[in-house]
C-alpha cells in the first residue's frame, strides 16, 4: 500500500525511511561482523592509490624511472577497470560474502607481497592484482 512513487523508489530509500521494528537490537555478532567489513573496506578504498602518494620516495630511494611508476600506476589502474567490468559475475559465481572475503584477503596478500618486490614488473603484477581485487 502507499502512493506509486514509493514503489518506484530505490530499496536503499525504503530502508532508509521504513521505522526499525521496537525491540529490534543488533546482536554482537552483526555488529562485529559490520565493523569488520567497514574496515576492511575502508582499507581497500585507501590502499588503491599509495603509489601515487609515494612517487618521488620510490624514485629517490629505489631508483625507479617515472616511466616505470607509470608502469605500475597503468597496471593497477588498467586491472580495477577490468576489475569493475567483471565485479557482476563474480558476484554472481561467489556469492557477496565469498566475493568481499576473496577481494579483501587477495588485496592483503598481494598487498603484502609488493613491499617486498623488487622489480618494475613483479610490482606490476602484484599491484594490478591488487587493482583487480579491489574493484570488488
């Protein structure tokens, strides 16, 4: 029941103005559960972009050419495209759950795994795998 323009609203504006039902308490379960995720999702959303904050450092201190930070920008910018074109199906083979806990714990490890590459193209590799994760 209710006007036509309610049907038509997006879910997120149902939730948002439906009244929580009296007595509804979040468990300690969902709460922890929420906050992990919206960590674990805050830290992707930061990680996608360091390289570029830390250019001049890499340069400097690694040696590396502004063509090959280029190199690794373009890979992991080229892969989270990839990454973004992809995101329905794997959501739809993995579910939401397995997709967030495979992009979140393939974005620590390969994340992980840079800090201790030493080349133009294994660091490539590893951030444009990172990019690809974190367009889930």
């Amino acid at each position: 029941p209710g006007s036509c323009a309610a049907h038509l609203s997006p879910p997120t504006v149902l939730l948002a103005a439906a009244p929580a039902a009296k007595g509804q308490v979040l468990s300690r379960r969902q709460m922890a559960l929420f906050a992990l995720t919206y960590v674990a999702y805050v830290a992707i959303y930061f990680a996608r972009k360091p390289v570029s904050v830390v250019k001049s450092t890499l340069e400097r201190e690694l040696g590396l050419s502004v063509a090959s930070l280029g190199t690794i920008d373009t890979a992991m910018l080229a892969a989270y495209a990839a990454g973004q074109f992809m995101t329905g199906s794997v959501v739809a083979l993995l579910g939401r759950t397995g997709t967030l806990v495979t992009a979140f714990t393939m974005c620590g490890i390969l994340t992980f795994l840079f800090s201790y590459a030493s080349t133009v193209p294994m660091m490539s590799a590893l951030w444009g795998g990172c990019g690809f994760f974190a367009a889930s």
